[in-house]
C-alpha cells in the first residue's frame, strides 16, 4: 500500500534582523553635577592661590623644618605602640567576652563600659597625673609581701602616659570590633574543630581568628587612621620630643603664624593617612583570598575604572 506524504512546506530563507544599535543612555544629572564640582574646586583653588594671607612660601618652608620632620616619627611611634597594644587587648577582651564564665564576661564588659564611656583626652589627663594617686608602683604578691617599688614618674613619662591612654582606649573599640569578626564565623566551624577535638583556645587560634581577619581587618584599619589623627590629643601633656601638632604649636607660639603652621600639620597628617590607606586595600587583599571570586581592588585599579567611567561615549 502507497503512503502519500504531504509537499513540505518550501523553505523560507531567514532574513537577517535589522543591526541592533546601542544607543546609551544620556545622564545629565551626572554632568551637572561634575561642572558643580569643578566650579567650586576650581573657585577653592584660585581662592587659596591667590590670597596673600596664606603664605605658601612660609608653608613650604616649615612643611621641610628640622622640628616638623623629627616630630613625625614620634608621631607614627604613638600611633604603631598604641594600635599594637589595642589589638592585643581588644583579642583579649573579645575572647572573655565571649566566654561561658560570666565573671571572665562581666570584667570584660566593665573594661569596654569605663574605657568607650569616657573621653580619651580625659584619660590622657589622668594618666599624665596618675602619681598623685600612685606615687609608687609595687611588685609583689597582692595582698601579700612586695618585692620591689618604682616610682612613678620614672615609669610614668609624657610619652608613655599618651601611649597608655592611647593604647587603653583602643583596646576597647578593638574588643567590639574582634567579637563581631569572630561571631562572623558560622557555628559550624567550631563545632567541627570540637568535634576533632580541639581545645576552645587552639580552635579560636588556629580557626576562628584567621576566617574573622576578613571582618576585622577593614575596621581595624579605620581605627589605625583614626589613632594616627587622635595623636594630637598628646599635645596637651607637652612631650619632651614633640609630636606633630606640638611640634607645630611651638612654632607658632614663637612666629605667631598660626594658620601657616596648623595647614603644615594638616598636610603631614594628610599624607601619612594616605599611606595607611593604601597599606589598609593591600592587607584586605591579602585577607580576602579565597573568600571572593574577585579581590578589592587596588588604588590604581580604582583610578583607572575612575578615569574610564568619566569618558564619554563613542
């Protein structure tokens, strides 16, 4: 028996769509608001340059001063001795934050109430002053016999009462900043380290701090940034090697050129905070291998995607 088939359809040939053509999208918000920007920085620029009163000739002359430039490492000194303490501390406090004990808890909670609830340049004072309460430091047993006695100004110099108030108070915000990191981690890394085993200070050392880096280093440097800036609250104790901001204000106690002298610490200050940012994406990058397909990126890397975004379109 013969089976008929039903013709085909003839085969129609495909007609090439019509090129599609992007057209961008127009942003004239954007561009107005870079002219706004521009006008004004380029008002703030004549402005500066033009007014006599700023005396760039005598800020570029004291920006290099022999006084200026040995107050800088004093300043970075303050900054790294103090951040070190305050990390150290702040693992400390978090770690007995976080402990079952509620004694080891509560003094933890107590240090971080007296120490965030109180002025750092109160602290500072104190500090400067602590002989009057302490004359002497002993070292002994408490409540038990002393071995030895020092006496406190010896201990207790300008540099190392700002260190310790410095350091002190950053131990504090270090605490808070080091519990949300290691609360960060899920639970089950720990249960799995217990599991294995492992005690509650080698599992805190050996696996919750190195995942809780990636939430602690980013405020950490905020906080080292902001240390640098809270050095100048050690000028009102007058250290013997001066630190920045004193070290200008010694000059313009003398010169009475007080504005020159206060945008010569600003610049300084300036400069070394862009120093710690850019150490701060380098270190983040580090911490965040093996969390992100992709790593932040550098400064340079940010400009350019700067740069391209302000281009206009083809």
């Amino acid at each position: 028996m013969a089976t008929s088939t039903a013709p085909s359809d003839p085969v129609t040939p495909a007609v090439p769509p019509d090129e599609i053509r992007a057209i961008p999208v127009r942003h004239p918000g954007r561009w107005l608001a870079a002219a706004v920007i521009v006008l004004l920085a380029a008002a703030l620029a004549n402005s500066a340059a033009t007014n006599s009163r700023f005396e760039w000739g005598v800020i570029g002359h004291y920006f290099v001063a022999g006084t200026i430039l040995r107050a800088i490492p004093v300043t970075i000194e303050l900054t790294l001795t103090a951040m070190a303490i305050g990390v150290w501390l702040g693992v400390l406090l978090a770690v007995m934050r976080l402990s079952p004990n509620p004694l080891v808890s509560g003094a933890s909670w107590l240090y971080i109430w007296v120490f965030r609830g109180t002025p750092v340049l109160v602290q500072i004072l104190l500090w400067y002053n602590v002989e009057a309460l302490y004359p002497r430091f002993a070292v002994g047993i408490p409540f038990g016999p002393t071995f030895a006695h020092v006496d406190a100004n010896s201990v207790i110099t300008p540099f190392v009462a700002g260190m310790l108030a410095l350091g002190l108070n950053e131990g504090a915000y270090m605490a808070e900043i080091v519990r949300a990191g290691i609360i960060s981690v899920p639970e089950g890394q720990v249960d799995a380290a217990q599991s294995l085993g492992m005690r509650r200070l080698l599992t805190t050392r050996r696996i919750v701090l190195p995942q809780a880096m990636r939430v602690i280093v980013p405020p950490t440097g905020n906080e080292t940034i902001s240390m640098l800036k809270t050095t100048a609250l050690v000028s009102v104790i007058a250290l013997p090697n001066p630190e920045l901001l004193y070290a200008s204000q010694i000059i313009y106690a003398r010169t009475y050129q007080t504005i020159q002298l206060l945008i010569v610490a600003s610049l300084w200050y300036l400069i070394l905070t862009t120093v710690l940012t850019v150490g701060q994406y380098y270190v983040e990058r580090y911490y965040a291998r093996g969390a992100s397909r992709a790593l932040p990126p550098t400064p340079l890397e940010r400009l350019r995607r700067s740069l391209r975004a302000i281009r206009p379109h083809a």
